[in-house]
C-alpha cells in the first residue's frame, strides 16, 4: 500500500530545458517517497474490455488506479500552467511522465565549430529576432556546453518548429555582456546543397548547445 507524504514540498518545474534533468531526478525521488514511482516508470495492468475480475483482482485495479490519480496529479502541481495545458490529454501519470520527458529531453541544436568562438563566455540574456518577433532568453556561456534556457522552448513553440525545420543563426553583436542573434527558419527541409554542407561540417566538428 502507498504510504503517506512525509510533508516534503513538490519540485516546481517551469520550462527551462536546461533545469529539466535535475528536476526530472529531484520529482522521481518525491514520487519514490511517495510509493507511486512504479506508476510512472511501467503504469498498471489494465484489464481488457470483456475481462470479469475476481474480488482481489478488482480490488488491486481500484487501489492502482486511485494512486495513478495521486502521481498525476502531483506531476501536474510541479509544473506551470503552459506545460500543464500541453498534458492535459494524458490520462494516466505514465502518459503525462513520458510526454513531459519527450517535450524536454534531449532535445539539441547543433551549430558549427567557428559559431562558437562568436558567442560570449558569460552568463546573460540574449535578444534574439525572428520573423518580427524579439524574443528574449537566458544564455549560459560559462557551461561546458553553451547554451540557452528559459525561453528557448517558448521560442519553439511560438513558431511552431517540427522536426525537419532547421534554423540559420546570424550573429548580430556578441560581447561579454550582450549577444544579438537573427534567426532564419528553413521550413521542412533544407536545400540539397545547404545539407550537404550541414553534414559536412558535423563530420568535421559540431558544437551542441542544448535548448
């Protein structure tokens, strides 16, 4: 049986992809206390349309199915409204945990090796231009990998990027205490010749910058 909650409070998570893995961990270990990690990791057996259980068979899929309530429920508390709206069709705590690590896992912009050397090795927020809209976003130049985070992801999704879209960064001024960036979006696919060179410089060297 689940225990009770020994009063620890819910990890928050905002949307910053690059707080998502320590959130992500820190949210695993609150369900564990919680007994309900095996929710999110496997689910639970659901008997089939014409099945007929038994008392105790009956009784285990009642108790499951309040405590898959409980862990999607406390997933949906750890996060902001935004990222709520986007689980709401997830009617289970597995669905929700796999569609919020699908949304924020893994996800990488690759940029060739000479973009690096142009962008700052300080912390700081960067404007960055696209098709009229300024978006404003943190950038992070002191990690081993540089990168941006909060906003990087509103930024996906404000112009509806799929994969297949690539992105042309134009670095507009870049200093220690500003970085200026125009972007161009390449819709679907890029050109045969443009691809050929993408491809060629990852061979060569690649730097990724995590979103």
């Amino acid at each position: 049986m689940v225990g009770s909650s020994s009063g620890s409070r819910v990890p928050t998570f905002s949307g910053d992809a690059a707080a998502f893995p320590n959130w992500s961990i820190r949210m695993k270990r609150h369900l564990c206390s919680e007994g309900l990690s095996n929710l999110v990791e496997e689910g639970y057996k659901k008997p089939q349309p014409a099945e007929i259980l038994g008392a105790a068979a009956m009784k285990e899929l009642k108790l499951d199915m309040v405590n898959d309530a409980k862990a999607l429920s406390l997933i949906r508390s750890a996060l902001s409204p935004n990222i709520v709206l986007r689980i709401s069709s997830a009617t289970s705590a597995k669905e929700a945990w796999d569609t919020i690590h699908t949304m924020f896992q893994n996800k990488t912009t690759i940029f060739p090796n000479r973009v690096e050397s142009l962008l700052p090795w300080t912390n700081l927020q960067a404007t960055v231009r696209c098709s009229g809209k300024i978006h404003k976003m943190h950038f992070y130049g002191q990690r081993k990998q540089k990168g941006f985070g909060a906003g990087w992801r509103q930024f996906l999704d404000h112009h509806n990027l799929v994969e297949g879209d690539a992105l042309v960064f134009e670095v507009l001024e870049s200093n220690d205490s500003k970085l200026d960036l125009n972007v161009h979006i390449l819709r679907s696919a890029l050109p045969p010749d443009l691809e050929e060179e993408v491809k060629r410089r990852r061979a060569e060297s690649k730097v990724i910058i995590k979103n």
